[in-house]
C-alpha cells in the first residue's frame, strides 16, 4: 500500500522541497471541500518556509474560521 498525501508531503518539507510539496497539496485541495486540515496546515508550512508569511497566514485564518475549534 503506498504512503498517504500527507506522509509524501512531510518527507518533502523534510527535505526542503517546499515549493514541490506545495503545489502537490494545492492540486490536492483545489476541490470542492477545501481539502483535509492536515493537508491546510501542511501547505501553510510550505508557504512559510518559502517565506511567503501572508499566504501562510491566510491559510490558516481562512481554517480556523471554516473550521473552529
């Protein structure tokens, strides 16, 4: 069986394949439900690490408001 998107993702950002991960984890949630929360935060990771903060930040504001908690 092969590794999930996220377990691939991580081992990217591991590497520092940051802009790889992330356009990875943006074909993923491109669909409707916006994607998986760990696939949200992975790609704010992403975004940070590629220095690009506000989008890391809007990432995350936009999940804590679609899903609180």
């Amino acid at each position: 069986m092969g590794l999930s998107l996220e377990t691939r993702v991580a081992r990217m950002v591991k590497r520092g394949q940051y802009a790889q991960a992330a356009t990875m984890l943006t074909a993923s949630i491109g669909s409707a439900d916006k994607g998986s929360v760990a696939r949200q935060n992975l790609l704010a990771v992403c975004k940070a690490r590629m220095g690009r903060l506000s989008d890391a930040k809007l990432i995350l504001l936009q999940l804590e408001l679609e899903r609180p908690g």
